[in-house]
C-alpha cells in the first residue's frame, strides 16, 4: 500500500487567516493528484486534479501547487471563512496503475468566526 | 441532474448473510470506484472499474466482489460480511481519459452495519 501522508492532522483558524496543507506522496510511476474538499454529513467533492510538474490550479479563494518529483503539493486557503472549515484530502493516482487511488488521511479545518 | 446514486443508504444485516449494494451514475462515466471509510483510516479503495467488463483490486479488495456489466451500473457484493465490514461506504465515478481518471463525483454513501 503506497504511502499518501497529509498535515497537519487538524488546524484550527481565525476567521480571514490564510492557511495551508501539505499532501506527501511517492515520487515515481505518478499519474496525477487529486484535492477533495469533504464537509461533515457530505460527500467529498472535487477541487482539483494535478498532473504536471509545477502545476498550480485556483479556485476562488483557494490553490494548489504540485511538485512530482519531490512528492509534495500544497493547498492553500486564502482568508478563510467558516464555510471552509471541512476535511480536505488528497489522492494519489499511480504506482502499479493510473486507476488505483491512494487517499491520505486528510486535514480538519476549522474556522472559528 | 447529474449524479450518483447508492442504494441502500443504510443497511443493518447479520453476519454471513450475502447483500449487494448498487451504485449508479448518470454521466456517462467510464471510471467508477468504491471506498471504505473508516476513523483514522481515511478513504481506502476497494474496487475500480476503467470501463465495462474491466475491473481491479484496490488496497482492500478481500472479501468484496464487483461487476461491471453495464457502463452506468458498478454493484459492490458482499458474499458473506462480516463483523469488520461495518464501515461508510461510497461509490464514486469520473470520465477516464489521458490515461487517468479525472475528477471524482461521489455517491451519498451507504452506512452497514453487520452484527
């Protein structure tokens, strides 16, 4: 099983911080890296999907970087409101085929007003 | 609407006792894929599908069966669950193109409880 490492675990922000979130992953047989953002009682929804070294991807008030050959990408929150307090989880795509996705354990946000 | 359907969305049954739970998307979508959530674990893939008739183990595959018969449909078997099958699961889909999946749509989950 590879090995998809998130942190922190929790974090817990102001309102209007700005924050961020490392997922680690392995650096080879990389396919892609996916960004899922999963509010309590939801299902987990799509931010981003990485393929490129050096991608970066935005969305509103929040974007990502990707690094494959380190095995790292960053997400990034600016100004953080309580709406975005959720889990956020990335997923390798790779290893043995492009198909199998590897989730790490996610970081809880919480954004006090 | 676009979505991904999981029926049932809460089941209570006893060990050894066989029960399927479906899951169907209305996308056209060639990849589809089922998880296990449980505390401290995260998602942990089950099975995948790249496309109809075309199926393979994730990192949990034991003691779950999977067919992918017609392209909107990817039913998860339990051929007799156990007690450590009792977890959130969810089923998810996404167009398949480049040589990877894209974006994931998932289904509202299934709770089981098996007793």
């Amino acid at each position: 099983i590879l090995n998809v490492e998130q942190s922190p675990q929790s974090l817990h922000v102001q309102e209007g911080d700005s924050t961020n979130f490392t997922c680690s992953f392995p650096s080879s047989n990389f396919y892609a890296l996916h960004w899922y953002r999963w509010e309590t009682a939801k299902s987990p929804e799509a931010l981003f999907v990485m393929t490129l070294n050096g991608d970066e991807k935005k969305k509103g008030r929040i974007s990502a970087t990707l690094n494959t050959k380190e095995g790292y990408s960053y997400l990034y929150i600016k100004g953080s409101q309580p709406e975005d307090s959720a889990t956020y989880l990335c997923a390798f795509a790779g290893g043995t085929s492009y198909g199998k996705l590897t989730f790490g354990q996610g970081t809880i946000l919480t954004v006090h007003p | 609407e676009a979505q991904v359907t999981q029926n049932p969305r809460y089941l209570i049954t006893v060990t050894g006792k066989k029960l399927t739970v479906t899951c169907s998307q209305n996308m056209n979508h060639e990849y589809m894929s089922w998880y296990r959530q449980d505390p401290g674990l995260g998602l942990r893939q089950i099975y995948y599908s790249m496309n109809v008739e075309v199926t393979d183990k994730g990192d949990v595959p034991e003691g779950y069966k999977v067919s992918r018969k017609e392209k909107r449909n990817f039913p998860l078997i339990l051929e007799s669950p156990s007690p450590n099958q009792t977890s959130l699961y969810f089923c998810a889909s996404s167009l398949e193109g480049g040589g990877r999946p894209y974006e994931q749509y998932f289904g509202p989950g299934t709770r089981l409880t098996v007793t």
